[in-house]
C-alpha cells in the first residue's frame, strides 16, 4: 500500500500520515494510545497530541524531501534562540535521546519521516490564508503593527546571532525565488497559463532579477527571515503574539517578508493602511529607508512568481487547485503593472 500513498485522497493520507506519528511518540516517552488529533495537514502533517498527564503538544510530520536533517535542526536551534531573546515561538522538546527530531517508517507511508514534537501553544490564529484576515480597518492595522514590530524583532536577533557553524536553511535569494530552478517549482510550468501570460513573467521576471541585482544582498536588507509570515502562523494569546510554523524560514531579503505577509491584501481599499500600520510597526523596532520600500513592486511581483511555482508543484492538491485561478489573475495583474512603470 505504501507505493499508493501519493494516490489517495488526502483524508486517507492523513490517516496514514496519524499511524506513523503514533509510532513516532514513544521517542518522546509518550505512547500509542495518547489522543492523536490531526490538526493540518497542507504541506507538514501537524497533530495535537494530549498525553495521559494532560500535557499537550504539537508533532509535526514533515512531507519528503523538502529539507535535510541539518536544516531541520538549524530551523530547531533558531526557533530555541529566538525564545531565550523574547520572541515567542514553539518550544522544541527534546526527544529521550536527547535529539529535537527522529526519522519514523511506517508499512503505509513510502519514505521515512522527519518527525519532531513542540509544546502546544494555546491561542487563535489572526487569520488565514484561505479566509484572510477578520476584522475592520482599524483592527487590521493593529495587527499588522503588530506584525511590523514581530518581523523587526526576528530581524534584529537573527542578526546579532552567532549562529552555530553547521547551520542550514533556505536560500530566498533571486535563484531561489524566480531563477531556472526555484525552491517552489518553475512558474512558467503551470498549466493553466497561456503563451502570451507566459510571455508576461518571464518579461517582468527579467526587470526584476536587473533591480535585484542593482539592490545587492547587505546585511541592511538581507538575512534571515520567517518566509511564511502570514496571518496563519501567527498566534494570539493571553502572553502577547507567538509566531509558528518556520518550515519556510531561510535566508531572504527583508522585504520579501513584507511581500509575503502582505500578499493577500494586494487590490482591496484597506491596502495602503494596512501596508503603512506594518511599516510603522517595523521602524519602531529597526530602521527601514525609503530606498528599501521603494522596491515593493519588485517584491511583490517575486512573490507572486513564487506562488505560481508552487501551485504547480502542489498542483494535486486541493488548496492549490482553489487557489491557482485567482493567483493567476493577480500576478498577471502585477506584472502588468510593474513593467508600466518604468
């Protein structure tokens, strides 16, 4: 059964996905018969489990292939420094043999999996990225200024960090984001797309590797980010703003980070409050010159390139089939207008 995995519906991957994260817990000193609840399943499989003490935790099955043991560990090591300096992440638990993941096999999943488990967070999400973001302007703005000043904060302490000599994440730079191979997948690859769309990206994709290019890599404007600093992956709780799930995380420019979590307000008419209140947020923790925002379009146009890459590696799934129309639409939108302004 376990070569038909990738055929099955996604329920039933999810349940083949609980069986090995069951086996998983005993290195944890957890057991089989602690409540397993799946909680996502989109790229990781992420369960709740509830040990037979009432503690609670987060064990997330990782899909294959996306990163090695060493950038998993690094993600694991980040996510433990960013708590000692005040950021509030996840807690890894330490498995019995000390280690933060293990590598689990299962009869119905064809490859091992990394495997690793994180104190629960009690909270709610700000939002997410099928629903967006609830509330009004003025909440909206709170929460990206919110945003601003977590986004800062991750940026300051990442820098400062004398990170061990072993570490390893992902490249976020021009080759990984709208080069010939992208970490996501090649843009130009998904289906949907007509020549003359096509056409498009690969002509708005060359101005912005030329900007780029010009803009440079400097410690003021690239290091390392969250990648994935939407309103899903960050929660609410009675302690303040915890930020989850840095599967994504790597090293990027800065502004790509605010391309990311503003993606999803691109067009609407709160746009400009909502992409200031997160400046501002932003500049009250680091400085940001003008020079910096001014490359938004090339961003955001990155970002959108990225998406579509990733709607085609991910084209089984349903996310991205319900999302890969109106992605199309914006991005074709945005290469429009980025080359307009020349």
């Amino acid at each position: 059964m376990a070569s038909d995995f990738y055929s099955l519906s996604a329920t039933a991957q999810a349940d083949c996905l609980e069986t090995l994260a069951r086996r998983a817990l005993s290195h944890w000193g957890l057991t089989e018969n602690d409540q397993v609840t799946l909680i996502k399943h989109r790229e990781n499989a992420v369960f709740k489990v509830i040990s037979q003490t009432g503690r609670q935790y987060a064990l997330r099955v990782h899909r294959h292939g996306y990163h090695s043991d060493q950038a998993l560990r690094s993600e694991l090591q980040w996510m433990t420094y960013l708590n000692k300096k005040g950021l509030k992440t996840p807690r890894p638990v330490a498995a019995l043999d000390g280690t933060y993941f293990q590598s689990i096999s299962s009869q119905n999943v064809p490859e091992a999996r990394q495997c690793d488990l994180i104190e629960w967070v009690d909270g709610a999400t700000v939002g997410g990225l099928e629903e967006g973001v609830a509330g009004d302007d003025k909440s909206l703005e709170r929460i990206y200024r919110s945003i601003g000043k977590i986004a800062a904060n991750l940026h300051n302490i990442s820098t400062a960090w004398d990170r061990p000599s072993d570490f390893s994440r992902l490249q976020w730079d021009a080759r990984g984001t709208i080069g010939e191979d992208p970490l996501w997948g090649r843009f130009w690859d998904l289906e949907p797309l007509t020549k003359g769309q096509k056409e498009l990206f690969f002509k708005a994709r060359d101005k912005a590797l030329e900007t780029l290019t010009a803009y440079g890599m400097g410690s003021d404007r690239f290091g390392l980010i969250h990648g994935d600093l939407l309103p899903d992956n960050i929660l609410q709780t009675p302690d303040g703003l915890c930020l989850i799930d840095f599967d994504d995380s790597g090293f990027g420019w800065y502004m790509f980070e605010f391309a990311t979590s503003l993606f999803m307000h691109l067009g609407e008419p709160h746009f400009d409050k909502v992409c200031n209140a997160m400046v501002e947020g932003y500049r009250s923790v680091r400085p940001l010159p003008d020079e910096h925002i001014a490359l938004f379009p090339t961003f955001f146009l990155m970002r959108g390139l990225v998406y579509l890459g990733w709607a085609h590696t991910r084209r089984e799934t349903e996310t991205a089939r319900a999302l890969t129309p109106m992605m199309i639409e914006a991005v074709t939108a945005l290469a429009d207008d980025y080359l307009a302004d020349t």
